[in-house]
C-alpha cells in the first residue's frame, strides 16, 4: 500500500466491508474538515478504479459534537471523475471534482492539509490518464508526523506533540515546579489576581444596589450621600487599574 500515512483501523474495516483490499490501495488522504466546515474526519481512498470516501455521520442534535451514529461511505469510479483538483482557499482548500459532467465539492480541509491532498489530486489524475505513477514520491511520506497512541497528524511537524494525548496535568506540575524560586513574585500575582476579581464583583453592587438602594432611595442607610457613592466607585476601579498593573 502507498499511503501517506498509517490508516486508522476503522477505516481498513469499512472499506474490506464494501470488497476493498487493504492491498488495493494506492494513496488516501484525510481531511480534518467535514464539508459543512466543522472540525472532523473524512477520509479519501484511492484504487486503480475508483474513489471511496468514507465519513462520521456526526449526530449534531446531541450537545457532545463528537458523537457518531455510523459511518458514511460514498463510492466514484475513478472513470466517472472528468476532471479533479484541489482548490486554494484563504484559510486552506477545498477538493472539487467533475463527476458526470456535475461539478462537485467532495472535501474542505485546513492548511495544514494541502501538501496531502495536492498528493491525492496527482496521483488521481494520473491514474486517469493512466499515466505512470512514482510511489516512492507518496508512499509513508508523513510516517514520522503521526501520533502512534490516536493516529492523528501532529499539527506541527517540527514538535512530535499531540495536543489529544498530551498529559495537561503533569505539564501544569512541571511548570510548577519551574517556579519554586519565584514562589513570592508568583504567590503575590496570585493574590492581586484574586483582588481583581473580588473588586471586579463589587463595582456592578456599588453602581446598583448600594446606589439606587441605599443612597438615592430616602429609606437607605446612607441617603443623600451621593459624594460618598461616587468616592468609592471611583477608589474601587483605580484599585482594580491598580491590581492589574501589578500583575498585568
């Protein structure tokens, strides 16, 4: 198999149910955008025939968008494709094809996708053209930029990190423990942090309740005092300016 990168198993299964060979395939690609936009997974599939696409059809009515109900697969015989390309867009591209004389949007995919689906696009006109076709050019190119716990692309492929699989906790306990000498400077921002947003609370109580409540009400504990109310939404918000000076 020439591929640009290891197949996800759930995809090898759902193509051998539709009578595709893991052998048979020449090239595949996946995307990271669904054709409405929205983060996902949509994987192409190229034999010496024919096109598969196989999607999550993500049940969008649930609150959890990951949620999936099955999976989506949509077949062209590669005879069928007049014409295909990979179309630039600003914020990454687009796979468009000519299916029967029908121009058709197959994929929308991120930047980060481009070079990928440049690939696929070749090797299907070639294909089509029936044009000779350099493997060695395709075959495991990003082997070494894909995480081997959740086979996802790393996005960036200088750094081998996965942001799903990266431990959270343990680089917070880390960075923690790069601050054990800064342990004042770190504690006393803390604090002013915890004063802002004490401060930040008080103003909207000040400009209310206490205002119109306590001083232009005649039944107020502080009535007629608008001096007073003004001082101290004025003092409360050069307090909060103040705070986040200090550790802003």
């Amino acid at each position: 198999m020439n591929s640009t990168y290891k197949m996800p198993d759930y995809i090898i299964k759902s193509i051998m149910k539709k009578g595709t060979n893991r052998s048979d395939i020449i090239i595949f690609a996946i995307s990271d955008l669904d054709l409405m936009g929205y983060f996902g997974e949509v994987c192409f599939v190229v034999t010496k025939e024919k096109l598969l696409i196989i999607s999550k059809v993500i049940n969008r009515n649930k609150k959890n968008s990951n949620d999936f109900k099955s999976l989506k697969i949509d077949q062209y015989s590669l005879k069928s494709l007049i014409e295909i390309k990979a179309e630039e867009l600003i914020f990454g591209g687009r796979l468009i094809a000519n299916v029967n004389n029908e121009l058709t949007v197959l994929s929308r995919y991120t930047n980060i996708k481009k070079s990928e689906f440049s690939d696929l696009v070749n090797v299907i006109n070639k294909l089509v053209e029936n044009k000779k076709i350099d493997y060695n050019k395709f075959s495991n190119k990003n082997e070494d930029n894909l995480c081997p716990k959740c086979k996802t692309l790393y996005p960036d492929k200088n750094r081998n990190v996965c942001p799903k699989c990266l431990n959270k906790k343990s680089i917070f306990i880390r960075l923690l423990s790069y601050s054990k000498k800064y342990k004042f400077r770190v504690s006393l921002i803390i604090l002013f942090m915890l004063l802002q947003s004490v401060l930040s609370s008080i103003v909207p109580y000040l400009t209310g309740a206490v205002f119109f409540d306590e001083i232009l009400d005649k039944n107020g504990l502080i009535y007629g005092k608008i001096g007073l109310g003004i001082a101290l939404i004025v003092v409360t918000n050069f307090l909060i300016l103040f705070t986040n000076i200090i550790y802003g």
